[in-house]
C-alpha cells in the first residue's frame, strides 16, 4: 500500500474559544480549512476559501505546500488567472461539471461531467 500522509495548515495565532467564534464570524474566510493529502508521489492542496492574505500565511509557516493538484475556494478568478498565465491546466466547475481527481499514488486522472466546446 501507498504511504498516505495528511497535514492541516493553521493559522500560527491561537485564541481563546469567544474570540474565535467572532473572528470566524466576522471573516470566515480567513479560517477555512487547508489540507494537504500526499498519496505515494502524488499530492493535492485543498485551499478552502482563502483569501490572499491566508496564502501568505500559509507560505509564511515553512510547510510543504507543492501539490500536483491545487483545489482553490470562491471566488478564485485572480488565482485560476495566475494558473492559466503560467499554461497550467484547469478545470471550473461552472465550466467543467463535478470535476473527479484520481490519483493510484503515481498518477492522477481527471474525470468531468461536462464538456466544454
């Protein structure tokens, strides 16, 4: 079997529970969850809904943050710009439909429900 590995990024400030709720409350996206799943060679970065600043952060914390698939949050207009600059594929989807990544830990296949003309 393929080593699996999961790593949670935070935010490097904590609060005491009151003040977590309302910061939550008043900028959600600036706690939304990031994952990154390694499987064998392969790996993928789940964004949440973060916002540039969040990004920084994350980048700031020193974690291994390269993945060969990135899933980015709403709206991610700026950033799937960025990727498409750089001729990196992408898949929306508004664009796209339920959008499959599959990875066997060497490879990864995508799976659409859409196609796009």
């Amino acid at each position: 079997m393929q080593n699996l590995g999961l790593l949670s990024l935070h935010k490097k400030q904590w609060l005491k529970s009151s003040a977590l709720f309302t910061n939550i409350q008043k900028m959600p996206d600036d706690w939304s969850a990031v994952v990154r799943v390694a499987y064998g060679d392969t790996a993928f970065l789940f964004t949440g809904d973060a916002k540039e600043q969040l990004e920084k952060d994350m980048i700031a914390t020193g974690q291994q943050l390269r993945a060969n698939v990135l899933k980015v949050g709403h709206p991610a207009s700026g950033t799937i710009g960025k990727l498409q600059a750089k001729n990196i594929k992408t898949y929306r989807t508004d664009l796209h439909g339920t959008v499959v990544a599959t990875s066997n830990g060497k490879t990864i296949t995508f799976k659409t429900t859409k196609t796009t003309k």
